[in-house]
C-alpha cells in the first residue's frame, strides 16, 4: 500500500512529552503529562508521543493514562518511545493497550560512531536487530515507527539498506532524526530526497524527521524536508527538549501557515489552495505554549518566534505608524491566529461562579469539579485586589491551581517587613509532611531572599537557586506576577511556578513548590540517603 499517497496534510508529531521532558528540570508529573496530552490533542496534533514506557515507572504510567483518555477514536495517535529491545517493546505495547490507535516507536542507531563506542556492534548486526526488533513490534500493533538514530550522520548506503528492510517487516513511518543538530537545511533536503529515490520500498511508508536545535537550524531543516518528501514533523511546544531543544511546534505550524502558498506545490497542490497543510487549531497555539511553560518551568524567551512576549509587539515609531494604518505592513500573522486574543476584561469581584465557570469553558479551560472549585475560590481572592480580572489572568490562575506539585510541605504564612533603613526580614510558617506546624524567621539580602531563608531553615535541604523570574502577565499596577524558579540539588534541577497579585507570597510559593518536587524524588531514588534520614526528622 502506498502510505505516502495517503498523507493529504503534514502529520504533526508532538514529542513534548517525551523528548521535550529530557531537558533539565523539565520533568513533569504524570498529572501533569495528562493536563499537557489533553491540550495537545486540543490544539490538534496528529501523534503524541506520550514517553519512554520502559524508562521508569512514571513513565509507563503516564503512556497508560494517556492512551486511556485520550487516546479515543477521533483522538490522535498515542506513541510510545522503545529502544529496539524486546522489553522495551513489549512495555511499550502494554502502556498502549487502551488507545484507540497505538504507535510503538522504535529505535536503534546507524552512525559508525554510535556503533563503535556505543552499541559495540558491526552494520550487519545492527541491520539484523532492526528488522526482528520492527517485525516484533508490529506482532503487537499495527502502527510501527522506526528511526535510524543519528540518521544524519550515517552511511548513506547502509542508511538506505536498514530503512528498506524496516519497511519489509512492517515500518508503516520511518523518521529520520538529526540527533546531534548537526545538519544543514540543503544537506538534509538531499538527504530525504536519496531516500525517496534509493530505498526501493519507500512509497509504502511515510517519511518522518526528527532533529535538534545546536546550531538554531532544526525548523529550516525540516521546512527544506517537507520540499523534499517528508510528511511528518517531530516537534515540541516552545521546542524544548535535549540540549537546544528540539524543532519548534510553532515556529513550524506557523511557517506552513503563512507560506502556504510557497508549499502547497510541493505537497502537489495548487499554489492558491486554502485547504491547511497541518490540521493542527492554530488559536490553541499561545495557550499551550503558555501551558508547557508554566508546567515545566522552562521559561520563553521574549524574543522566541511565534510565541515570545515580544513576537507581536512593535517598538519602533516607524513600525508603529505602519500598523496603525495597516496591520500588514510590518505584520506577517494576526496575534488573533495563535489565540492571542486582546486582552479583554471579562470578570471582576461581583462575578459568579456559573460566569467564572462558562469563561473558563469558552477559553477552552475544562477542570474537574475539584479544581474549579480551588480556581474559584482562588479568583475570588485575586478578584479583592485586582479590579479588573483578564482572560490572561484567569490563564495564569488555572495554570497555578492546576500545577500538581506534590503538595507535601505547605505554605501557610509568608510575611516581610523590608525598605531602605531596614534589614529584610521574612517569617514563615510551613505544614511539613506528617501536619506539623514550623515557624523560622530570617534576614536577607532582599525581601525574596530573606523568604527563602527562613524557609531553608524549616526544609533543610542544600539547594542551589539557579534562576528566579517574575513576569507580570498584565500590565498594571495591581496585575499578577508569575514567578517560575529552577534549582540544583546535586546534578538534578527542579523547577516551580506560582501566581499571585502578591510577589512575594508568589515567590515563596514558588520555591516550596519546587523543593516538594525535589523533596518527593528524594523519597522515591533514596529512602535511605543521609538527607532523607535528616529530612524525616524535621517532620
Ligand atoms: O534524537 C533522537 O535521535 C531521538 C530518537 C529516539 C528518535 O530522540
Ligand atoms: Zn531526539
């Protein structure tokens, strides 16, 4: 059967939670990949690949929940990461059993280089192990992908050697992945066009690429893919990922957007077709970007494309007259097309809950009954301060209440006195795990700095802070502040994020949100280390 002939649109590859989640810090929850898999399948992707089932017990469980809920019919393709390894696979197929369409993904490497100092196996060895390990996988499904990992820098013969023989035991995608960001746009053009001309069997699968961001070329390369054949993109929100990332989900979606026309002949279409080459909403864009910032705790740069506070916003006079009197003259793309709504003022103190809650449902923000209520009653306390409440600021609310922290420590009081004749000191009290009640005061170098140390001095684990912000999501005097912080316990980095009207109270809350998360992975890979044991008598 000719698979490529059936793509009729670019198949959008979300591997957010996978790929995306190996950057440092970004580690999510498996509540957290559920809230991120729903958004996904919100903003349209085709695949999500929701992990690596094997790599830990998080993992599978997140790959298994995933594929129960939303993994329906009319839902996308739910993958799973597998090195070509029979455990792998079969833990895999076994996360996957309740998606409605399954996707085992399954890899092993063709460079010299990772043959001879990683996998200590000769070409034909590996040749050999693809093809079983693809014919294994598709004993359980029916949908295979196989990637030749550091395709790019592998023999080019042997590359289309092991491809064809992937394709003859079942490969239905075959992804060719970039795994160093080494490539440049023309060579890997030609790359996927020696593919399409030198694997015999190629019409009966479809071509995927898979690249990271080293050298900032991973959308061009992949753009110069598309011309050259391939009809899936493997990406993620904000292109976060291993190193510098992975290509961006946007910034690609956004490009086949607005240069459709450039395109649309390379997909055989008629230069002036309408029909869009992604099937992805693109107005749940800037949400789920925002989403997958707060969840993971990995900033975007105000610069970045597409979704960077700045991507929309002209400083310059000459700028500024021209889109007064023509939004196109210095703009590409409306705000409006990735959700970037003008910043309405819809609630404010006297609103209900059945309002909050229809608000929140038009903003495509569906909580469960027990969140809602948390969100309201969160809302209810903003709304005492701040008049006028945004869309922005309902966002920035939800995402806070529905961050799943473990909540283990609790922060029950936070309070500062600061200025310029006077020492900054914080007290707090903190609920430890086992329903004590802690109180600890500090001074410091600030008023955050003097929070942080008093809480230190209740969770005593050595930490390094090793980015703070404060972003405000409005503006105003009286607007939300976002704080989103990383640390470093020993070699891991956790991060937190928390929204208030009040700074400080955010800042604090971020920082016990961040050291919950380290304090939980503490409890799982070291019941027994020294921190623990002093950890456990604080409680
Ligand atoms: O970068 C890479 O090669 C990968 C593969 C597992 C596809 O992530
Ligand atoms: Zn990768």
């Amino acid at each position: 059967m000719n698979q490529q002939s059936k793509s009729e649109h670019i198949i959008i590859f979300d591997t957010t939670l996978r790929d995306g989640e190996q950057c440092p810090g970004a580690t999510l929850n498996v509540e957290e990949k559920l809230i991120i898999a729903r958004q996904l399948a919100r903003l349209g992707v085709d695949v999500i690949e929701a992990g690596f089932a094997i790599a830990s017990p998080g993992d599978f469980e997140a790959v298994e929940k995933i594929a129960k809920t939303v993994g329906t019919p009319d839902g996308p393709v739910i993958c799973s990461l597998a090195r070509a390894i029979k455990a792998d696979i079969e833990a895999a197929a076994e996360a996957l059993k309740s998606a409605a369409k399954a996707r085992i993904h399954t890899f092993i490497s063709t460079s010299d280089i990772h043959l001879q100092y990683q996998l200590k196996k000769s070409r034909a060895q590996v040749l050999a192990i693809a093809k079983e390990m693809v014919a294994y996988a598709k004993s359980f499904v029916e949908d295979v992908e196989f990637s030749p990992m550091d395709a790019v820098r592998s023999d080019s013969e042997y590359l289309y050697q092991v491809l064809e023989a992937a394709i003859r035991a079942g490969a239905t995608t075959i992804n060719i992945p970039d795994t160093v960001g080494y490539t440049t746009p023309s060579e890997f053009g030609a790359l996927i066009a020696g593919i399409k001309n030198n694997v015999p069997n190629i019409e009966q699968a479809i071509i995927s690429v898979h690249g990271h961001n080293d050298l900032g070329l991973a959308v061009a390369n992949f753009l110069e893919a598309v011309k050259n054949g391939a009809r899936q993109l493997e990406c993620t929100i904000n292109g976060i990922g291993e190193r510098a990332g992975n290509a961006s989900l946007e910034e690609l979606v956004m490009a086949l957007h607005v240069r459709r026309q450039y395109f649309n002949p390379y997909l055989g279409r008629t230069v002036d077709s309408e029909e869009p080459l992604t099937k992805i909403d693109t107005r749940q864009i800037y949400k789920t970007s925002r989403l997958v910032s707060n969840l993971t705790g990995m900033l975007v740069q105000p610069n970045k494309a597409i979704v960077g506070a700045n991507a929309f916003a002209h400083e310059s006079g000459i700028h500024q007259d021209g889109v007064l009197k023509h939004k196109l003259t210095y703009e590409i793309m409306d705000a409006e097309s990735i959700g970037l709504t003008d910043n309405q003022i819809v609630l404010g103190k006297h609103s209900g809950r059945n309002a909050f809650r229809t608000r929140l449902k038009e903003l495509g923000l569906e909580l469960l009954e027990a969140d809602l209520n948390k969100a309201f009653v969160r809302f209810k306390e903003v709304a005492d301060k701040k008049k006028e409440i945004t869309d922005w600021d309902l966002e920035a609310l939800v995402n806070d209440e529905i961050q799943q922290a473990p909540e283990l420590f609790r922060l029950e009081v936070v309070q500062v006195s600061c200025g310029n004749k006077a020492h900054p000191t914080a007290t707090v009290v903190l609920r430890t795990p086992n329903g004590k009640e802690l109180t600890d005061a500090a001074i410091g170098t600030g008023p955050v700095d003097a929070v942080y140390k008093a809480i230190n001095r209740v969770v005593d684990v050595p930490n390094e802070l090793i980015e703070f912000s404060v972003q405000s999501v409005t503006a105003g005097i009286d607007a939300i502040g976002e704080v989103t912080i990383r640390l470093r316990y020993q070699e891991r980095v956790f991060s937190g994020h928390s929204a208030n009207t009040d700074i400080i109270v955010a800042s604090a809350q971020a920082y016990v949100n961040a050291l919950n998360r380290l304090y939980a992975s503490l409890q799982k890979i070291q019941p027994s280390s020294q921190t623990e044991s002093e950890l456990a008598r604080k409680c």
